[in-house]
C-alpha cells in the first residue's frame, strides 16, 4: 500500500513514528511544508523538513520537535555573548543542516535535490519531499503590520491579534513533480494532525496539486490537531479564527470538505456535524505521547484505508 502523508513539524512527524513501524520504508511518501523556510546568516533554514529527517533518523528532540536531541549550543552562545541578536536557538548540530543546505542551494541545487542530499546524509531511506521548488512565505497579518511566523511565535510569543494570514507567491509557485505524481498513485492520502493554516494550508494551495487532490477524495483522511476547541499544542486556533473557521475539529473538517472523504477526531469529540458536511467521521483517542499511541493511531488510519480500498 503507497502511502503519501502530508506534514508540518511536530504532530505529523509524532504520528510518522508509528507509521514507520506498520509500513514499509519504500511504500511512505512525505510532502513536507516549506512555508516557514528562510536564509539565514549562516544557512537555509527549513523547520519541518529538518523535524521529519530528525525525527525519521531518530534524533528529534521530542521535548520541542524542534531541532537534535542533546545538541550543544556552543554556536548560539558564541553569537550572544558577542552582542548577536539570536532570536532563534539554534544548536550546533541543527546548525550544521542549515549549513549544509545553504551550500547545497548556492551551488544550483533545487530544494528536492538538497531534501535527498541531506536525508542520505543522516540516514534517512524514506522519500521525503518538500512540497515545492519554489519559495512560498506564510505571513501572519497583524493590527501593526505583516510577520513571518517564527517573528510571529517566537518573538512575538504568538500574542499579536492575527487579522488574517496568506502564502507570499503560493500563485507563482508549483507542486514539486515528484510530490504530484506520489499524490496520484497513493493508496491512502494522510493530511496529518498538523497547523492546517500553516503547515497544511501552504501544500493544498499549490495550484498543481489543488486539482489532483479533488479528484483522491475518496483516498484522503485527515486527522485533527484539534481536540475540543484546543489544538493539542500551538496556535492553530487564532489562525482558523483569523480565517473566519470555527477552531474545532468540525472548524478543521470544513477547511479540508472539498479534498477528504474521512476525518478522525478525538473519543470525546461530535462526529454529528462533520457527517452532515458528507465527510465520513472516525472516532479514537488522537492524543499521542507514548510510541503505542503513534503506533495504535497509525493503525486506526491504515484500516480505515483499507475498508475504502
Ligand atoms: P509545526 O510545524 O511545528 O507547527 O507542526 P505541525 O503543524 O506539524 O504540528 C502542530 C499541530 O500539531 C498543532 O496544531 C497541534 O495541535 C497538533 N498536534 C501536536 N501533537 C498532537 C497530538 O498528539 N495529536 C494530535 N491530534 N495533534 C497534535
């Protein structure tokens, strides 16, 4: 069974660790958001990328889901001390990826090249795949003016009113091929629980793999990252207000109406008005902290798939 997963940095890679266990490394695909990416001093910096490689190689630091576990911070500590302003803590194992993949970019290669390059680097034998070539910047619009979303989470601590948030050159941008041809032959399509707005937002928007996806409707699930109206961590809920959503898990169905067929939301969350939108609803424990959990969900979504093969 091929199965194409699309990904943010933190609640997809957590279910990725079960999946892994039930499913062959060759038969994953990973589409990985690339909306948060930015240069700089001293490499290309690509969050959710870097979270799926480490977490694939094992080396994810899961008290964050960001960044290598046990990384020293020598770097970081260098730069403030000599006045820097770091407004991102950037280990010195973390920093030589974002090294590496400035280098890889200077010298020609495309994002899906240094992707590739860097996965083999640390191991990683499962394609995984940034959803585009091109560069797209989420932006989070606030009362004093636009932000990138590390400016808005980190330095900001995500407490700005967001009036709305939009993909700076998401028109001009195109699916990487390689992501659009795993999405057309997928068994079960998996939009992970990630940030819908800006980790799954970005990838459905691209315009050659918005069409495609409607027509893998009836191969498509999604997980919610929300349980009640919290999400189980970050701040997808401001930013499915700022979209005029309803921050529940039927708020995240009906972004996600016109490219799922099925949704699986907490044990103690209602399936009723999800249904009545025609999308098919799944019950189960969505809260993963132990590897069981991952696994177990990652199960749940595999026989869904399989009683709509
Ligand atoms: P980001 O790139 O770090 O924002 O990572 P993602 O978008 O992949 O993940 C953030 C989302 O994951 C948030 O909306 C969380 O609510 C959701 N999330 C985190 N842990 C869990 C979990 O254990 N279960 C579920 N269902 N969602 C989770």
């Amino acid at each position: 069974m091929n199965v194409v997963l699309f990904s943010g940095g933190t609640g997809t890679p957590k279910l990725l660790q079960g999946l892994v266990q039930l499913v062959r490394q060759e038969d994953i695909t990973i589409v990985v958001n690339t909306a948060e990416d930015m240069w700089l001093p001293h490499g290309y910096f690509s969050p959710d990328i870097d979270s799926v490689l480490y977490t694939l190689a094992g080396l994810i630091d899961e008290k964050t889901w960001y960044g290598i576990k046990e990384d020293s911070f020598l770097t970081h500590n260098q730069l403030l001390s000599l006045g820097s302003d770091e407004f991102l803590n950037i280990g010195d194992r973390d920093r030589a990826t974002h090294i590496l993949r400035g280098k890889l970019l200077k010298e020609g290669n495309t994002f899906e090249e240094a992707t590739e390059l860097i996965a083999s680097g640390y191991g990683v034998g499962i394609n995984v795949l940034p959803m585009s070539n091109n560069k797209v910047e989420t932006v989070i619009v606030t009362p004093s003016g636009e932000l990138n979303l590390h400016e808005f989470l980190v330095l900001n601590k995500a407490m700005p009113e967001v009036k709305t948030v939009y993909y700076r050159n998401i028109e001009r941008a195109s699916a990487c091929k390689a992501a659009v041809k795993a999405v057309k032959k997928a068994d079960l399509l998996i939009i992970g629980p990630s940030n819908p707005i800006t980790s799954i937002g970005p990838i459905i928007s691209l315009r050659n793999i918005k069409d495609v996806l409607k027509d893998r409707k009836e191969k498509t699930i999604a997980i919610s990252p929300l349980v009640g109206s919290n999400p189980v961590s970050g701040p997808a809920d401001k930013f499915m207000k700022a979209l005029n959503l309803p921050s529940t898990p039927e708020g995240v169905a009906r972004y996600y109406k016109d490219i799922i067929s099925r949704f699986i939301i907490h044990i103690n969350d209602k399936p009723v008005d999800i249904e009545k939108i025609g999308i098919k609803t799944y019950r189960t424990n969505i809260i993963m902290r132990s590897l069981e959990d991952k696994k177990r969900l990652a199960d749940f979504i595999l026989s869904t798939g399989e009683k709509n093969a």
